[in-house]
C-alpha cells in the first residue's frame, strides 16, 4: 500500500478532532475526505502535511514511517485553503521557492519553473505579481509551486472554496486533470459533497473526527450506510417503516401516479425548478420530496391525493 | 480553525532549531534589561539603613503627602483638558466639514516629534516674568509659576497623543451605524453622545490612561515652571540627583507606578474584548457634518486655538534661537548657534548616534520578537510578552533609576560608551515595536508560514523569507518611532548621564534650568529639525512604495510613538 494512515488521532486540549482515523490509499488515487466543518478533515490533512502532531497512530509513505517528519522533511506538498502565495515574491519565484532546498542550479530552477506554469496553463504569468492575478490564477500557481517539488502525495486544502461557482466547476476539472496527467497520489479535502463526488476515485465521509463510510463516490451516493452520510450526500428522504426500520431514497428515486403505488400521500407543496418539480408529499405522517421530470400535462395541485412508489433497487437501508 | 491549530502546534518537531535560539536570547534580554532592573528598584525602596523596612513609603505618606496630592491634582486636570482638546481635534479631522484638515494633522505630527519641556520653554518666553506677551505686551505683573502653568502645559503637550488615539478608533467606525443611527431618528447630538463617542470609547480610554501616566512621570514642566509647587516626580529626580538618595528616590518613583497600574488594570478591564484598533477599515464617507452646529463651532474654536497656540510655540523656539536676550534685547545674532557649534555639537552628535543605533535594535529585535509572541513560537510567551510590556506603564524615571541600580556596576568605561542611555530606550520602545509587528503579522495568513515549510524550508527560511520581507513596514514604524523617542526623551535617561554620554535633551535642559534661552532655543530647534527630517525622509520612503500594509500600521503607528515617554 503506497500511503497508510494508522489510527491516527488528535485531541486539541478536551476535544477530540480525529478518532481512530485509519485509512490505505494507493499510487495514482485521489481520495476526498468529505464533511461538515469540524469533522477533523482539515486536522487530519495537516497532520498527513506535518504541520500537527498525531497523539497517536502512524503515517506510513511508501513503507516508511514519516509520523515524526517535519513538514520541510516530508515528501508531501499543500495547496493551502488560501494558496498561501508569497505576496512579496513575483508568480516564478512562488512556483520555484521550494526548489531552493534541493541544490538545483538556479537557472534550471528557472527553466523547470517556466515548465511548470506551462503546464498548469499560465504560459505568461511568470513576471506577475500575485495581486494581478485572478482567483483561479492564483490557484493555478499554488498548484504547480506545489507540483514542482515532486512530491509523492498532493494535499489539497477546500481549494476551490476561494472561488465562485462557476469557476469552481470548471477547476475542478482542471485539478483532477493535472492530477491525473502526473499521476499523483493527493488527498482532498472538502466539505462540497457535488465536489467530492465529481473528482475523487474515493471518498471518505467524516463525522464528529470519525470515518463513516468509505466508497466510491457511486457507492457513496447509491448506498449510504447510515442515516448521517445519506443526508450530508446529495439529498435524500429518510423515512421510518413500521417497525421502526429506517431507510433512505433519494428523491428521484421516488414515481408517483394516480392509480398503482405502496403508498398512499398527499401532495403539501411544490416547487418548480425547470426540468424537475420537487413535490412535498405527506406519507404516513412524514414529508418526503420528490423530484419528478417536469411536464406540460401533468401538474399536481396541493391537497391532491396520490400514489407513492419507492424504487426497490435504490432503496438505502440504514444502520 | 486551522489558523488557531496552526499557532499552537507549528515548531513540534523542529523547536531546536536556529530561531528557537534566537528567541531565548531575545526573551534573556527582556528579563535582564526590564524584569531584573524593576525588580532592583522594587527590593531598594522597602529598605532603610540596610534593613528591611517600609520607611520611606510611611515617610512618603506622611511628610510628603501634599507631593502625592499634587500629582494627583495635576494628573485629573491635565487628562480632563487634554482629553477634551484631542477629542475637539479627532472630530475636527474626521467627523467635520472644515477645511485645514491637513494643516491639523501637520502641526499635531509636528508636536509629536518634539522634544519634552519645549512647552515649558516657550510658556517662559510669552508668559514667563519676562515674557513676551505677559511683560512685553501686556504689561503684567503677575506669578506664571504654579499648578495652573503645569497643568495647562501638559494638557497641550499631551493633547497631540490623545488627539490620535482618538482619531484612531473615530476612523475606524463604522459611518452607516452613525447614518441608521440619524436614520431612526436620533437627533445629531444623540447619535455623537450615543453611537459615535461609545463606539470610540477604545481609543479615549487608551488616551486617558497615557495622558494621565505621562503627566505623573513628568518631572520637566513642574520643575521649570512649577514655582514652588511640587510634585511625587520632580521629588524623585532631585531626591536622586541632587541628594542622591537613591532608596528614597526609589520609594517615590515606585509610588508613581502605583496610579498609573491602578488606571492600567482598568483600562484592562474596559478593554477586555475590545480591539484596540478594529481590523475592518470601512470606507469613510464624505457626507455632510453630521454634529450639532454649536458642537462643531466648539470644535472649530477649540481646534484652532490649539494649532495656533502650538504654531506660536514654534514660532517662539525657532526665534528665541535667533536673537540675542529673549525679553530684553531682541536684536539678530547667530551667536546661540556659533556657541552650539563649538561646545554642544558633540552632545547632539551623540543624540543622533545612539537614536541611531537604538532605533536599529529596537526595529530588528522588535519584529522578531512579534513573529514568536505572535504566533506564540516558543515556551512562556505570554509572560516574556506581559514583561515586554511593563515598560509602557512605567514612569520614565522610575524606569531610570532602575536602570542606574541594576547596572551601575559596570565599569566606568563601559558606562562611557552611553549602552545603558541606548539599552534604556531600546527597552522601553521595544513594546510598540512588537505590538506593530504583530498587528501587520495579524493580517499575514499563517499559511505563508507553513507553505515555506512544507516546500522544504526551515524556520529561518520562515523568518528569512516571510516574516523579514512582510514586517518591513513595523520594522520601519519601530526604527522611526525609537530614534524620536531616543532623540526626544528625558525623563528615563537623565539618571543615566555622565559627562561623557551627555546627549541634546540633557543640554537643553541644563540650558533651560541656567535659564540661558537662547542656548535652550538653539538645542530645542536642532532636535526638532533632525527629527522632523528623519521622519519625513522615512514616511516619503514608506508612502512611495505601496504595500499592502502601510495603511495599517501607519494607524498604530501615529498613537505608539512616544506614548510611554
């Protein structure tokens, strides 16, 4: 296994960020850690960076124990959460600083600098001061000052959580295409589930400093163990059965129809969103939602009594 | 929340590195150059012939009770005037549509960057028994020596300080509350007494406290123009120099200490929560005045006699250095001048040099010490940082003496060389230099830090490649702030002189007390000009390159300079 992290945990005085964090990640992979702010994502990337200090458990890289490595030690690089660019140095000398401790020459330095903004898209940002740089420059540059060591995992801190939307959908691609293209190993932390899901090979959804479920973003999405990850991934509707049983179902997993169904609800409310209407519907005494493909003919009014169907193979059991 | 993680856990693995040891030797010097003299002082004063005794402080009590009553007198006056007239200037600059505002702030800047006493001295040249205005003029007879000269000449040296604390926190309001505020209704003089004023509480509780402690300390004005009024201060530099009585000395300057740390716990207690400057600028609007009319006619008044009072006062100085007896014969002569160029150039000289070399210390050790208090880097910050900062409440004489008991030792040649006079201002500028370290370090992201690490740097790559480059803004704050200090102050370093390390202050003052007004005058004007040049040379260097953070600390910067003369 290339990198494993062992029981790793932190406490910050009472508190108790990480528990029992164990995790094996392979060469090549991108693994999210997904969850709400304060769930010991972002202390448990910086105890893989070296920046914290694990109370307890072990960072193995490569078979090599590096739990006590200092961050200048380890072979790990950091896209921090605010890039982190030095504001006093010109976009080439951000992208090479951390060549300096590797007894490079200075005008290869230069050169694999330049190569490295090439890469990563900015061909001719290299005498730009970083305040001339737009945000998803920015981020471009932090990227390749943090590709230009080599290091053998990419930690990746909410990066995009600087951005606007818009251009965060389009870097997200650009991330997990340079990812890709050098083939490196990187973690990513976030707490935007869509994010998540749109890039990682796996993802690791975390509660209160615990894992919570491990997946494929698919597996995550489709079968979420617990009635926690089914809520925090994408939308669903917990509903309890007789017997107290709970389950999840996402809202397009749910048909309605005026004559055949298991159930029997009342439409509460709707809300148009263009391909899809979200209906509000009153089952057993609880409100679902579910979204419905938007037709011209076919527009249920409040107070409507309707059928309720569960699609059998999408329901989530939970634990 | 990574940020707080961050400062607490960052040097793990790597503490014993090269600024690991740079920080012991810096946190050494705050206890040997501040906690080792206050505590030599403290330990002097409680004994009498040799033994343990409270002695002089029942003496103090006692015999000396009108001292204490009198500098208390004194102290509430000058605070309350001084209080009102900053407060008139603060409001005049930012609260008001009057023109001039610049030509305010210029004359205020200028009072900052002047010596002690040049106040004294000009009230002795226009009201003294000879004075211009007073005999000349008027044709008085009366008595300038007094309570009421003390306390009016404080309050006008001192308004300058509290003018900028005050401007400070007025700055830093936000100006939509004052409009919601007028917008539901409040009438203009409800929306000063109650948004404007109470959100500018900060700064003129801060200003209070200064104006107060400073008033204590000072021993100049009393003495010059006091008559036969004294004061605890005054008491303790004669009781020192003149008797030489040192553990009495120490009973009184530590006496001192005592309101002045009464005021700084409640200031403490007022300020708990509050910052002192609010991090936020919001952009001030250029709206219309929004004071009662004969709110602002007050300050219109108040502010104008002040700028024309100071102007005055120069005016006086600069032309006392130019003519040949001041009262008598007001004829031109260069002769003053000719006689500071034969026998007390060496003593502005020497000024020069030591505000030179302090100012560098101060600027380098200051920044430092602000990466590793404020990042907190390194163990038993809070005390070196609560150690670093006594110097700011205590009276410069009392700072002085300490000084003169815990080094007085030394060889004579080594006192020669004036390293008390430079260590003493070092020491008691240092504070300012690190709070305006860590205020630019407040608005450098803690990642900086980090991603030096993680791209392979140690930590004096850290402080080398980041912390040096982006401090350079409070490193020149501190370098400016601790060669005025040094060039200007008194009060401390007059227990330290020897006839070899004889610095300008001290001439002028001897001047002053010889009653030899031309000479005065002559040293007053040298000090002001090379100040003023060294300040303005510096803040032209400043202002021409922008850099993020100039706006920021040229804030702290106004308020710090000279605020624990």
């Amino acid at each position: 296994m290339y990198l494993q992290l062992k029981q790793l945990n932190k406490k910050f005085g009472n508190v108790r960020a990480v528990i029992d964090f164990s995790l094996n990640v392979q060469e090549g992979e991108l693994v999210s850690l997904l969850g709400p702010s304060g769930c010991g994502k972002t202390t448990t990337l910086r105890m893989v960076g070296g920046f914290l200090q694990p109370n307890r458990g072990e960072i193995i890289l490569e078979g090599e124990n590096i739990t006590s490595l200092p961050p200048e030690k380890r072979p790990t690089a950091t896209v921090f959460q605010s890039y982190a660019l030095f504001p006093h140095m010109d976009v080439l000398e951000n992208v090479t600083y951390g060549l300096k401790f590797k007894k490079i020459a200075r005008k290869k330095t230069l050169q694999m600098g330049l190569e490295m903004l090439e890469k990563v898209g900015l061909p001719n940002a290299a005498a730009k001061t970083i305040d001339q740089l737009s945000g998803g420059e920015q981020q471009r540059v932090a990227l390749a000052r943090s590709l230009i060591t080599q290091p053998k995992v990419l930690l990746l801190d909410e990066p995009l959580s600087n951005l606007d939307a818009k251009l965060r959908i389009r870097m997200r691609r650009e991330i997990r295409q340079i990812q890709k293209d050098f083939g490196i190993t990187a973690l990513y932390v976030t707490h935007d589930q869509e994010e998540a899901l749109a890039l990682s090979d796996r993802v690791v959804v975390m509660e209160k400093g615990s894992i919570t479920q491990v997946d494929t973003p698919r597996k995550i999405y489709t079968s979420a163990q617990n009635s926690f990850v089914a809520d925090f991934i994408g939308r669903s509707n917990i509903f309890t059965l007789k017997g107290n049983k709970k389950i999840a179902v996402h809202p397009e997993d749910i048909s309605l129809s005026e004559e055949h169904g298991q159930y029997e609800g009342i439409i509460v409310g709707h809300q148009f969103k263009g391909a899809m209407t979200t209906y509000f519907i009153a089952v057993e005494k609880q409100v679902i939602e579910a979204d419905i493909l938007s037709r011209i003919d076919q527009n249920w009014e409040e107070g409507r009594k309707v059928k309720v169907t569960f699609n059998k193979e999408s329901i989530m059991p939970l634990f | 929340m990574a940020i707080k993680q961050n400062s607490k856990n960052s040097i793990i693995g790597a503490s014993k590195d090269a600024p690991f040891y740079l920080y012991l030797l810096l946190s050494a010097g705050v206890l040997i150059f501040i906690l080792w003299p206050t505590l030599a002082i403290l330990k002097e004063s409680i004994f009498f012939n040799g033994s343990f005794s409270f002695e002089h402080y029942r003496n103090l009590f006692t015999t000396n009770r009108s001292l204490l009553k009198n500098s208390l007198f004194v102290g509430f006056w000058t605070t309350i005037i001084a209080l009102f007239i900053g407060l008139c200037c603060a409001l005049y600059v930012t609260h008001t549509s009057f023109k001039g505002k610049k030509l305010v702030l210029m004359v205020l800047l200028l009072t900052l960057i002047s010596p002690p006493f040049v106040s004294s001295l000009a009230y002795i040249m226009l009201f003294g028994r000879r004075g211009l205005i007073t005999w000349k003029i008027l044709k008085l007879h009366w008595n300038p020596y007094g309570a009421h000269g003390i306390i009016m000449m404080e309050s006008i040296g001192l308004a300058t300080i509290a003018a900028f604390l005050i401007i400070a926190v007025l700055k830093g309001i936000d100006r939509s509350l004052e409009q919601a505020s007028l917008d539901l209704g409040a009438s203009k003089w409800s929306t000063l007494w109650h948004i404007t004023l109470p959100l500018a509480r900060p700064g003129i509780v801060t200003a209070a406290l200064i104006v107060f402690i400073r008033s204590l300390s000072d021993f100049g004005t009393p003495m010059f123009i006091g008559g036969n009024y004294n004061v605890l201060a005054t008491q303790a530099y004669m009781t020192a120099i003149g008797t030489y009585n040192l553990p009495k000395a120490s009973a009184i300057s530590t006496l001192l200490v005592i309101p002045a740390f009464i005021v700084f716990l409640i200031y403490r207690k007022i300020m708990a929560g509050t910052p002192l400057f609010s991090k936020k600028t919001t952009a001030t609007t250029h709206e219309e005045c929004s004071l009662p009319s004969w709110v602002s006619t007050t300050i219109w008044i108040v502010t104008w006699s002040f700028i024309l009072f100071e102007l005055l006062k120069y005016t006086t100085i600069f032309s006392g250095a130019l003519v040949k007896t001041w009262g008598v014969n007001f004829s031109f002569t260069l002769h003053h001048i000719q006689t500071l160029k034969l026998a007390k150039l060496g003593s502005l000289l020497r000024s020069i040099k030591y505000a030179t070399v302090s100012a560098l210390a101060a600027g380098i050790m200051g920044i430092a010490l602000a990466w590793f208090l404020g990042r907190k880097k390194g163990p038993f910050t809070h005390a070196i940082d609560f150690i670093a900062d006594l110097p700011f409440i205590l009276p410069g004489p009392f700072f002085g003496i300490a000084y003169l008991l815990a080094f007085n030792w030394m060889p004579e040649a080594v006192l020669g060389t004036g390293v008390l006079i430079v260590t003493n201002c070092v020491y008691r500028q240092l504070t300012l230099g690190v709070k305006s370290g860590i205020s630019v370090l407040a608005q450098i992201n803690p990642e900086l830090e980090d991603a030096v690490r993680d791209q392979g740097g140690k930590g004096l790559h850290v402080f080398k490649d980041v912390i040096i480059p982006l401090l350079k803004p409070a490193f020149l704050v501190s370098f400016v702030n601790t060669f005025t200090f040094t060039m200007t102050t008194i009060g401390g370093i007059i227990f330290l002189i020897t006839p070899y390390t004889k610095v300008a202050t001290a001439e002028m003052f001897d001047a002053i007390q010889q009653g030899d007004i031309g000479v005065s005058s002559v040293m007053a004007s040298v000090i002001i000009l090379v100040v003023m040049i060294v300040n303005v040379s510096f803040s032209w260097f400043f202002l021409r390159k922008k850099s993020i953070s100039v706006h920021k600390t040229e804030e702290s910067y106004v308020p710090s300079i000279k605020a624990a003369q």
